[in-house]
C-alpha cells in the first residue's frame, strides 16, 4: 500500500471519531451468551442441519464491519458469558480436595451439561476465531459464564426433589480454560492500551474506551463475584475517578426485572463466598457513584430496570439473552422441529447512545444478523418468540421489551467531557 492510501486512510479513521465524538452519538455492542452456537454438536460435522458456528461469525464480522475504527459507530463490545457450552472434566482435583461430591442428576445428563472434550477441540478454537474477527479493531472484554468454567457437577448437599430445587443445584469451578482464551495475557488482550486490570488471571477485567466526547470505564466481573474482586473494582475505580462506568457480569437479572439467581445455579449456596446479585448492588454498584448501567446475560430472556444508588442517581440494569431462540433450526430443519435443540438465532443488543444536546439517552435495539432486521422491523418476530418468552403480553409490548430507550437525564450534571479523545484510551 503507498503512502499516500496509508495517510487517506488516517485521516479518514481520524475524520470519523472527530466527527462522532463533536455529534456525542456512538453504539455500544452487547454479545449475550454464544454457547449454541459454538456448540460442537450444533456443526454439521455432528449432522446439525447447519454450521451454528455461522451465526456467532456473522455477529462477530458485523461488529468488525461497523467499528468506529472501519466508518462505523461502534465503540465498545462487551459479551456476556457463556462464550461456550461444555465443560472439559466433571470436577477439578482442587474441589474435590474441599470436600465437594458429585452428584448423578437431570441437569447434568443433559447433552448440553456433560462434560466432553470437544470443548477443547472445537469450541474454544470456535471462540478465539470470533474474536479475532474484532481484535485489533476496537476495545472489547468477555466475561466467564458458568458454562465457561473448565468442570461442572451437582452438588450432594442440594439432591433433587429436596429445598425447593427440583432438579438439583449445579456447582461450577475452574477457569483455566477460560483464561487460555481470554485471560489478560493473552493476544487478545496484552499490552493493549485501553486493557487497564485485571484480576484472577483475567477473569475480572476493566477497560477505557473513548466515544461521544467521553471517556468510559468499563468492569468485567467473573459471575457471583466474591468481596475480594469488588475490592478490587473499588480500587479500579479509584483510579480512575469520575468516568461513566459500565459494569458486565454473565448473571445479574432474571426474566422479571429480579435481581435473583437461576435458582438451579446459585454460587453463593454452594460456596458463600460468592456475591448474588443483590450483594453486588447492595456492596458496589449502589456504592459508586460512577456506576450508571449494569449489563447481563445467563437468564433467558430480556428485561430491564432503574434504581437509584446511595446518592440518588439512576443506575440502568438491563438482561439480554436469546440462547433458547430456535426458529432457525425449525427453518432448517422442520422435520426435526419436535427436538428441543436452541441456537440463538443470531439475536444481540446494540446500545445507542446519543450524548449530543442537554439531555443524554440510549436507545436500545436488538437485531438479528441472521434475519438482518430489527425486531421491530421482522414482521414475524412476535409469532417466533413471544409465547414462550412473554405469553400474557401483547406484539407491541413484547417488542417494546426488546427496542427501547434508557433515558440518561442525569448524565451530563454526573459526568464532565473527557479532555482528549484520543481513540485508544490512554490519558
């Protein structure tokens, strides 16, 4: 490439984020759980209809395409957990040290539970392709999902049938895997810039990010994060004093706004050491001020709420998950229409944020790369989904679950301009 096309190019990049950060508007990608589609059993090596493996690519290849860095208007990807689906062992040495037993139970017969090796083979190799897709391109993070840890196994204490839990209660430990993937000395995220800490190897993490006139911080919890990981997120944000900050975790909110566990998937009842969600806002997002959006994924379904923390700010907290989508593989293969196989159908949320005049807002779209349509705009979208997500609303309500605006009246009396904007978050 002559010089000339290299210096068109620069000021082309360096035209786009001048322009977009004097316009305040920019798009926040949100990659809530990909564990079908990286799925080894979703590929048609296994006789799956379709490569699953596609539909995670083209979502990856669509933020790639539309980055700030390539013309377009986003400026951060954050995913949610359970990039993949399998653990690789059933119980690792050091659980077993503690005490822990296994258990046979329902969940963990469950194909899609059962540990197997091929997680190693194909889905993790699955995953580090995706995102080599968008590294290099704009700051990211991906958080551990329970499904990401290297064992998984059904606790003795917690026996079906028996404390309310039907099917027992699942134990998860392990993030070797996780952190050969994505841990903070990896490829993906070694002395990277705007990667600013990490902790348990990468498992928790925190990221600078400069877009519409700001400078955010984002932190990355692993799921149920114990006090010593919220310390060390009180001491990221220390550093980094007065940014709006958005924090990701794999489980935050369920389908009903709650801030509650799967009741089948509770760290904190296997180990307390662990935070639920209502630890972690009574001991850290309503304690910092800086904190205005929390993002999860794990429960399906989707849903959102506001609260106002210790000093009387809105804190936004929305769940976004659409794993147990399946009209794709009914499409595919409507033979088989009666098996209970989910994909995700290629569903994820964009955040728009338009920061420009007095009052600041977000408008929250959900597209599909694979129907290439809003869900407003798919004409088909509530007879696909709606009665078994939300049965008892009605098409507008259950769309209006899914396209939506955050309303950020307070965010420009919180928060002040950043000085520069420099693009790849260093002061």
């Amino acid at each position: 490439m002559s010089i000339k096309r290299i210096l068109i190019l620069l000021l082309a990049i360096v035209g786009t984020s001048v322009a977009q950060a004097e316009d305040g508007k920019f798009t926040i990608a949100v990659i809530p759980d990909t564990q079908y589609y990286t799925d080894y059993r979703h590929q048609t090596e296994e006789g799956f209809p379709f490569d699953a493996r596609e539909l995670f690519f083209d979502q990856m290849r669509y933020i790639a395409e539309n980055a700030e860095s390539h013309g377009g208007d986003i400026a951060f990807a954050t995913a949610l957990g359970d990039v993949w689906q399998h653990a690789s062992q059933r119980m690792t040495p050091e659980y077993a040290a503690q005490g822990y037993k296994h258990i046979q139970t329902y969940l963990t017969s469950l194909p899609q539970i059962h540990p197997d090796s091929r997680v190693l083979t194909v889905e993790m190799p699955t995953a580090r392709r995706g995102y080599e897709m968008i590294a290099g391109k704009l700051p990211f993070s991906v958080v551990p999902g329970n499904h990401d840890y290297d064992s998984n196994w059904a606790d003795s204490r917690w026996p079906e049938g028996q404390g309310g839990l039907p099917n027992g209660m699942l134990a998860y430990g392990g993030l070797k895997n996780w952190t050969s993937i994505f841990g903070a000395d990896t490829p993906f995220f070694r002395k990277k810039s705007w990667y600013v800490a990490s902790y348990n190897g990468g498992a928790d993490s925190a990221q600078l990010f400069d877009a519409g006139g700001y400078r955010f911080l984002h932190i990355g919890f692993e799921m149920a994060p114990s006090d010593a990981v919220l310390k060390w997120a009180e001491g990221v944000i220390k550093r980094y004093p007065g940014l709006p900050t958005i924090v990701s975790t794999h489980s935050f909110l369920n389908r009903a706004g709650e801030r509650r566990e799967n009741p089948a998937v509770d760290f904190k009842a296997v180990n307390p050491v662990h935070n639920n969600p209502q630890d972690v806002w009574d001991k850290f997002l309503s304690q910092n001020d800086q904190i205005f959006l929390m993002l999860s994924g794990h429960q399906y379904g989707q849903a959102h709420r506001v609260d106002l923390n210790r000093f009387g700010h809105k804190v936004y907290q929305v769940l976004s998950d659409y794993q147990g989508r399946r009209q794709s593989f009914v499409t595919a293969a409507p033979a088989r229409a009666n098996e209970r196989e989910t994909i995700g159908d290629g569903w994820m949320r964009l955040m728009q944020f338009d920061l420009s005049g007095p009052k600041a807002s977000v408008q929250v779209k959900t597209i599909s790369t694979y129907y290439k349509s809003t869900a407003s705009k798919l004409p088909t979208y509530s007879a696909f989904y709606k009665e078994k997500e939300k049965p008892t609303a009605t098409d507008e309500e259950f769309i209006a679950s899914d396209e939506f605006a955050l309303d950020l009246d307070d965010f420009h009396a919180r928060f002040a301009p950043a000085r520069s904007a420099r693009g790849d978050g260093r002061k």
